[in-house]
C-alpha cells in the first residue's frame, strides 16, 4: 500500500460539486460533465491501486468509475468536515468507516444533489448499514454514541426515493431510542415526514411504530406535538389499532411511560425484568407523552366508543 498523500484537487476547484458521468455541475467548467478525467491522474493509476478506492469499491460494491468519483468527492469534503486538511487515502478509509463521519458525507452528497441517484442511494444505504443492531442493552448504547447527527435528512432521502425498509426503521428507532436529539437536531421538515410515513407503514411492527411515534412526540416542543398527534389521530392512512394506541398512551396519567417500557424491553432495548419506571436508564430513554396531549388523546378515545360497533 502506497504511503504517498493524496492530493487534493487543483486550486479553484475545491468549492464545485463533483458528479459522477453523466450529471452536470456548476463552476468555472459549467457546461460540461465531470468525470474521472477531471482528477489528477495519481489519484487514480499507479501499480497500486488508491486504497480509498479500494476500499469504496469493496465496501459498498461500486464500479471503478463510482468509486473513483466518491474517491474525489471524498478528498474535496473530508477535511472541511473532520477538519483534517493532511489526511492521506488511508486516513480517509479510516474516517469513511465511521457511522457519524460516513452518515455527514453522505448528508451533504444528499444536499449538493450532483451524484446520479442510483450512486446517491448506494451511499446513503451504505450510511445505515454502518450503524450496528442492537442485541442488548450494552449494544445499544453503543448504536446511540455512533449514529450521525443528519440521520433523518438519511430517511427522508430514502422514503422519498421509495427505498425505506423495515431494516433503515429498525436501524432509525433504535438510535432514536438512545438519542432523541436526533429528532431536535433534523428540520421539522425531514421529521415530520419521516413520521408521517412511519406510522402508515403497516409492514413495520405495530409495538415498534408506536413506540417511534411516542418518542418523536415526547422530543419535540409541545405545540409541534400536539399537532402531529392531531393529525396523526385523524388520518385516514393511520391504522385504527395505532391511533388507538396512541390515545391511549397520551391519556394515561404516566403519559404511557410503563406501556411504552414494556414495550422497549419486548424489543430487545431494556434488559428483560432489570428495570422499573423510576430506573435512571428508563427515566433517560422511554418516552413519557406531554401532558397537553392528554385532551386530544381522551377526545379520540370518547369519540371511538360513542359510535356504533
């Protein structure tokens, strides 16, 4: 493996975005495509083969040309993102191996919108698959120290391109579980469309979504939650049985908390019988519902058993 530094693109040219063939970029050469021709030639030949590439293309299984172009993109947002200027192709496949650091990389890939969309997709698959399941409390905690900051700007990437599956939910919930920051942190926006679609999805475990929507709820400022619960008691692409769930959980006087341990303990979240309600690690992590949806929770439940069975 070459010890050489990769170099960083030619001066004037560290600001334009890089796409892969076939996807036009702004810049000083506007109207034209980039390639891998565009790139010093080091980069990309020699006896040995550019480990970052190497590792780009056995990693997440991308042609040369994909992999060479992520290369470049790569060596272009790095340092500015790890503020690591020196960094060499290997430092680069060290810090691409990380959940947090790859997860950022693939946000603003997602942002700049240059690569092709079937590239896009590959990283920002690649950027869940980093994050490890849990298998018990002490896993866990550790998918919650590692999941990147722009996790939802991710899933909102992939429900709109149609490719959020049961494995990027499960992935979503279980560092949601640990972080709730994670939902503060994203735009209402990309949050509020996650939850949108989480909750309709009836291939995703019923205990599972209404645990995400608990948690969702008990993250953000209660005006914001008070509206999502609203709406999500009203729509009609909400099974019956989770907005059942939901009011119910809302209009207990412990604002679900002991339902919702249970059902974080079923999951695999919460070591099985260790923990009570007033458990630091269950006082930290399951979410108890505001108390000011404990109105819109009991008005649903009213309305449910006044009409005729």
């Amino acid at each position: 493996m070459s010890g050489r530094r990769a170099r960083a693109p030619p001066t004037g040219q560290s600001n334009e975005s890089i796409s892969t063939c076939g996807t036009h970029v702004a810049g000083p050469r506007a109207g034209r495509f980039l390639s891998r021709k565009d790139y010093p030639a080091e980069e990309f030949s020699g006896p040995v083969m550019n480990p970052l590439v190497a590792a780009l293309r056995s990693d997440l299984r991308l042609d040369a040309d994909g992999a060479e172009v992520l290369a470049a993109e790569a060596h272009r947002l790095l340092p500015k993102l790890v503020h690591s200027p020196d960094d060499t192709a290997e430092d680069l496949v060290v810090r691409l191996r990380d959940p947090r650091i790859f997860g950022e990389f693939a946000a603003v890939l997602v942002d700049e919108g240059a690569l092709p969309q079937a590239t896009l997709r590959v990283v920002v698959e690649h950027a869940f698959d980093l994050l490890p399941m849990p298998r018990g409390e002490h896993d866990a905690f550790a998918v919650g120290t590692r999941a990147p900051g722009r996790l939802f700007a991710l899933a909102r990437y992939l429900i709109d391109a149609d490719g959020f599956t049961v494995l990027h939910f499960l992935h979503l919930v279980y560092a949601v579980f640990l972080d709730r920051s994670l939902v503060t942190r994203a735009s209402r926006a990309d949050r509020s469309r996650v939850l949108s679609h989480v909750v309709a999805q009836e291939e995703f475990a019923l205990p599972l979504r209404t645990l995400y929507a608990a948690l969702h709820l008990a993250s953000v400022k209660e005006p914001e939650a008070h509206a999502e619960l609203r709406r999500i008691l009203r729509s009609e692409t909400v099974s019956s049985a989770l907005r059942d769930r939901l009011a119910r959980l809302a209009s207990a006087d412990d604002g679900g908390l002991e339902d919702l341990r249970a059902i974080a303990e079923d999951e695999g979240l919460l070591a099985a019988g260790s923990v009570g309600p007033t458990d630091p690690v269950v006082l930290a992590n399951v979410p108890r519902l505001p108390e000011r949806l404990r109105a819109p929770g009991r008005r649903f439940l009213d309305r449910s058993r006044a009409e005729p069975r």
